[in-house]
C-alpha cells in the first residue's frame, strides 16, 4: 500500500517517520531499536584470537 501513487515519508528530527497519504491523512511512529536483541560485538584482541590461529 505505502508503494502506491500519491504516499509519502516525511523524517522528523528525532529520526520518526511520518506516513502521509494520499488524502492528506497523516501518521507519525516511532522507529524500533532492534539493538537490543543483538549480540554485542567481540572486543578487537578477542577477534584476533579467534580469526588468527596460525
């Protein structure tokens, strides 16, 4: 539907879209942190260890 002719994504200044549609109507969501179901990142000698057997 948001593909269709006449819609519209309007960025607000804390990062939160804003749909408008083709009439006019408007809805602004707030975006979803995904990082907090990530894995943190292994610290860089962890890395070396790891990838460099040798």
């Amino acid at each position: 539907m948001k593909d269709a002719p006449g819609w519209q994504v309007l960025a607000g200044r804390d990062g939160s879209p804003t749909w408008v549609a083709p009439c006019g109507r408007r809805a602004t969501t707030q975006p979803f942190d995904y990082r907090a179901f990530t894995d943190p990142l292994p610290a860089a000698a962890d890395h070396d260890a790891v990838l460099a057997p040798f």
